[in-house]
C-alpha cells in the first residue's frame, strides 16, 4: 500500500508490503526496510532491521494525530500527510496558531454562522494575545481547542465550511 | 552562625539543586512558587513551600517585598537567590541583610561595583589585570566616541555599559559605519536597561570565552577552582560549556587563574564567583566581566574538582572558614555540559511548549542530569526554555564528548520538541571534535549543522515505529491526546 507521511513537516512517500504487530516492510528510496519488533512496553518500542541493528524508539502520541517518536539520534513529529493539506489551508485561512501559545478564550462553537473578521477564538502566546479570526463567510465545523490547552506554532485551531 | 533553614528564592532546576546540597547539609528548605509552577519537582522536593500567586515576574519571583515577608515568617534564616532573578539585585541582598537574614552571595557592595561595566573595568585595572583595548570612560559624545573607535583601531565593539545578552551590542568594521551602530546600540540600550551609555571595545577575531570560578571565603582566602570554556554560544546565550579549555597551555592556565585570585582578592569578594575573560587565537586574554552568581554551568566544574559549589556557598555565608587548600584543588578529567532547550532548532530556534510526557533518565556512569521537570510537567511561554542541563565526565575530552552523544539519547524529552539533536550536531562536528571552538562557531558552520533531511535513511526507524503504532486509528478527538500509541497497537493484535 502506498503511504505517504509527513516527518518534521517535509513528506515522504513509501510502500508498505508487511504490517502486522510483530513485523513492517516498507520500500522506500528504492530500498526494502524491514523492522521487527523486539520489545515494548508503554511508550517504549525496539525494533530490529534486517542487519540486525537494534533501535530503541520512544512514542509519544500528540494532538492533531501527531506521533512523536524519539530515538536513533532524532526526534521527529510524523503524521499522515493528508493532515498537512488541511493544515496548509488553514494556514492559508489563517485559522492556525502563528506562534506557541495557550487557547486564551474561544469565542465560537461549532455549528455557529460566523461573518469573515469575526473572531473565534484568542490565543495567548509570548505574553501577548492573538486573535484568531473568520477568514470568509461561514459555518464553524469544529473548534479543535478548548481553553487552557497548549498549541504548536502550525497547528489547526478551527475549520469552517 | 548555624544555618538551619534556607528561603529559595528561584524556581526549576536551580532550587532543586539547591535543596539537594541544603539537605545533604541537613539544613531545611522553603520553597517559592508562583500558580503556574505548582506542580513543578521543586515544590514537592522542598521541606515547605509557599505560593506567590500568578501575575508577572515582578509579582511572583521578584517580588521583594513578598520574599523577605515568607522567609521572616517561615523562620528561615538564610536565602539562596540562584541565578537570574534577585541573585545580583543589590537592593535585595541589602534588605535581606537588614532583615537579619543571611543572603547567600556576595556583599551587597561587590554586585553594585561588578554590575557595572565601566565601573567594574576600573575597579580591577589596577591589579594588573590585562584589560582590551578600549574606552570605558563617561564622555558618551557621538564625535568623541568615534574618535576613540579609530584610536583603538577597527574592528571595534560597541556595548551597554549596563548590559548583557548581547542587547545594546554592535560590531563595527569600518569607520564609516560608526555613528549609525552607535545610534542603534544607544536605543537599545536605553529600551532594556532604561541607560544608553556605552563602552567601546577592540573587537577581537576567533575570540574564546574562558572564565574562571572562583570561591572566597570571609577570612581572608580566596580560591579559584580553575576554568571553564562556554565558546560554543548562540546569540551570547551559552549552549556548551566545558572544563578543562581545550588547547589551553599550562602557562595559560596558570596565568589566568591567578588573575581572577587577584581580583577577588583585590575587591575582597565573598563567596562563589565568576570571572569571564575573552581570549584570543594568540591565547591573550582579557577580563571581562565577574558574574556575582553560582553560574548555570557550575556542574562541570564540580564534576571535575569534585566539590560542591551550593555547598561551599552556603559555609562561606555561615561564617565558616573553608576547609581547603589551593594546592589540593585539582581539575581531573573532562566535563562537558549541554543546555537542553524546548526551541526548535529546524523552525527558526522557536520556543516549543506543550506536556512533557516522559524525561528519559541517564544509564551511563558519571553523568548528570539537572532537571526542574518531571513526567507530566507543562511547559508554558512564561519563563526561560532551557528544559534541562546534561553533564558528563571522562577522563579524556574525547571520551566525555562519546559519553554525551549516549547521554543525549537517554534523555529524551518525549513530547517536546528540543534542542538535542542540534545539540548532537555540535558534538559530532569536525571542528568541535578537534577543539577549534570559538564564539562564531555556530554562525561560521551554520550550513554543516542543518537537520537531517526527511528523506534519510536515518528516519526508517521512526517511519516503523509510526506504522506500528497504528497512529492513523486514533479518533478524531478535539485536541486530545490518546493514553498510548499501544492502545491503538493492541487494536491491530485481535
């Protein structure tokens, strides 16, 4: 099956041939990985490649479907690169948060009409507000945050339809 | 005089530090917290602890007032002030001190004297102590100064005398760009430090950042416990620091130190110091500045002496006459430290924010890991990002670099984007291996120490890991974060 994810924001695309609990093959740049898995516990995954190298792998799981695995020399946020197109046309929309921050207050809730300007929801961030607002006509699909949640610079905060 | 209960005034990994050496004293702690760090190791770790509400720094961990108030209340008879915050706020350490209560630093004299850069530089000219060519005098005239930027000789600094961080700074090549660096450096100044005045310095090429710990007591003995180098530095902020320097000759060594005994000496300093020198590639040193403080990177001296930096600080405020001799005062191996920061090394240095979900604990022998974080903690925009600093020691700088490159990975801080693997790229760079380290090290190698791109056989493991986990199953919540990945992983099992 052909895949396509995104590591630290840049895409990458493969195709899977195995993928069970114990074993994953994947081709990609040409070349057949297979990983089998050693050991696991909560958070933790080992994984072991055709050369007999071991990887010791820490999972994390984030909001915005997001997983952040460390391990091997790197941290890296993967997540399905279908989820980035979204993100870009909320960046486009401006319906992401511009910097790290806190949700300060959200001002609509799904399913309400909302006029381009208005705002919907205010974040906070370097000690500052931002106001995160309509970029069109519209009705709120969903409001991805409550307040008090910590966001990434990048991410969805709202979609409109 | 007997301390028995010390007031922290600081917050994070330094207070935890701090308790550590009070406790390993048998001396009682107070800790402070402002509402958003209630939950944070220091707290708990503490004998007591205090809230100082939420609000801006000036209402929380420099509130003066409401400090003194605490530590009178809860009996504490002394107060550590860390670094950062009050620790070199003279006003503090003098109403501390009019209180009754033992401010665990130097006099309140020495931090005024050492807190100004002009001041400072006059103060220790006279014991012979090798000062940079430069004007550090009061006539602020933009003509006169410019005069004084040729009568140096370009390449010239120009700096706030009241400052530090590098705000209010400026690097001036040529003559013709003199009077508009110095506008911009007045305005800065006069913005951070409400003072524009500046001082003007011979700027000098592949400069090192050499400094010197020193430790003096109240009768009369002044130590040094040899030097660190903190080259490695990002925007002036320090990312590695070590000790011993790196192609440093004994001669060197021993001429530096001695300089920094004599201005302790000179100025008759009290308790735990730092004299910061640059040097050049010839070797040449001049002073700096003296940083009135225990320092952020004091671990690696006290890897490689063996002693405890709080604790000697805290016998010195006590009175104590200390038990050592220079001679018995020996640097052995190497140590390194890191700066574990939550920004984003790939997005523009940013600062990252979120849930720690894990901290990875060090599995190798001789490393350190001082930490104000644990599982679970959340990391806000409020105060400073370094999440931790990782030390080690070897015997040798090679070894001490290998260690940490381990260390790196054993302490992963799961959840948050940081500084590692940037940090991992210093480490295994040509010329940091070799020793070839200087203040422009990162800005002169930016391009080698890019990230690894996506496409590298190097993320495989990650890409297995994410298939594994079965990641795409997780529901659509509103934000939420799933327990584990495994949830989703045992999914696939049935």
């Amino acid at each position: 099956m052909k895949r396509s994810l995104l590591i630290n924001n840049s895409s990458v695309n493969f195709e899977v041939s195995t993928l069970d609990s114990s074993i994953v093959e994947f081709e990609w740049g040409g070349k057949k990985m297979r990983f089998e898995v050693v050991e696991r516990s909560n958070d933790m995954l080992v994984l072991r490649d055709q050369n007999m190298q071991q990887y010791r792998m820490n999972l994390t799981s984030l909001p915005g479907q997001t997983l952040f695995v460390s391990g091997s020399g790197h941290d890296a946020e993967l997540t399905e690169a279908s989820s980035m197109t979204k993100k870009k046309s909320g960046a486009m929309g401006g319906l992401t948060a511009p910097m790290p921050g806190k949700v300060f207050k959200v001002l609509a809730k799904a399913g309400e009409v909302v006029t381009k300007g208005q705002t919907l929801l205010i974040l906070e961030a370097m000690k500052m507000e931002h106001a995160i607002k309509a970029d069109k006509d519209g009705k709120v699909k969903k409001i991805l945050f409550k307040e008090g949640d910590l966001v990434q610079g990048g991410m969805a905060l709202a979609e409109l339809e | 005089m007997k301390i028995k209960k010390i007031l922290i005034a600081n917050r994070g990994e330094i207070a935890v530090r701090v308790i550590k050496s009070a406790r390993a004293m048998g001396i009682k702690s107070v800790a402070l917290y402002a509402d958003d760090d209630a939950k944070l190791p220091h707290v708990w770790m503490a004998d007591e602890a205090h809230g100082l509400g939420s609000g801006t720094l000036k209402e929380t961990y420099l509130n003066q007032e409401k400090i003194l108030g605490i530590a009178k209340s809860s009996g504490a008879d002394a107060i550590h002030p860390g670094y950062g915050f009050l620790s070199e706020n003279s006003g503090f350490c003098k109403m501390v001190e009019a209180a009754g209560i033992i401010f665990i630093g130097p006099t309140p004299e020495a931090i005024v004297l050492m807190g100004d850069k002009i001041g400072s530089k006059i103060a220790v000219e006279k014991y012979n102590v090798p000062m940079i060519p430069g004007y550090h005098g009061s006539n602020q005239d933009a003509a006169f100064l410019s005069a004084e930027a040729k009568r140096i000789g370009f390449p010239v600094l120009i700096k706030a005398s009241a400052g530090g961080g590098g705000k209010g700074m400026r690097i001036v090549h040529q003559a013709s760009e003199f009077d508009e660096a110095l506008k911009g450096a007045k305005s800065e100044a006069l913005k951070a430090f409400s003072n524009d005045a500046v001082l003007l310095e011979k700027y000098v090429t592949e400069p090192r950042h050499i400094e010197v710990q020193v430790m003096s007591d109240t009768h009369g003995q002044h130590f040094h416990l040899f030097e660190r180098e903190c080259s490695i530095q990002r925007r002036y902020q320090k990312v590695i620091e070590e000790s011993p320097a790196p192609r440093f000759s004994k001669e060197t060594q021993k001429a530096i130190t001695q300089t920094a005994v004599d201005i302790a000496k000179g100025i008759n300093y009290r308790g735990a110091g730092t004299v910061e020198f640059i040097m050049g590639a010839d070797e040449k040193f001049y002073f700096l500045e003296m940083n009135t403080r225990l320092q952020v990177e004091h671990p690696i001296t006290e890897m490689v002496t063996g002693l405890d930096l709080v604790g000697l600080q805290i016998k010195v405020a006590a009175g104590e006459k200390l038990d050592l001799k220079q001679s018995d005062i020996r640097q052995n191996g190497h140590a390194i430290e890191c700066r574990i920061c939550a920004e984003d090394p790939d997005n523009g240095f940013l600062p990252t924010i979120g849930t720690i979900h894990k901290i990875g604990s060090p599995t190798l022998k001789d490393v350190r890991l001082d930490c104000g974080f644990v599982d679970g903690s959340v990391l806000g925009v409020n105060y400073d990002s370094m999440l931790a600093k990782l030390i080690t020691w070897a015997p040798t700088r090679e070894e001490a670099i290998t260690k940490m490159l381990y260390a790196l990975d054993d302490v992963v801080f799961a959840g948050i984007k940081s500084n590692r693997d940037y940090l991992r790229r210093l480490l295994s760079h040509k010329d940091f291996k070799a020793g070839k380290t200087h203040t422009h090290f990162i800005p002169d190698h930016k391009e080698e120490l890019l990230p690894t791109k996506a496409e590298s056989v190097e993320f495989a493991p990650h890409i297995a890991a994410y298939l594994l986990s079965g990641v795409k199953r997780v529901s659509k919540g509103e934000g939420t974060v799933a327990s584990t990945p495994w949830m989703t992983l045992n999914g696939l099992r049935n």
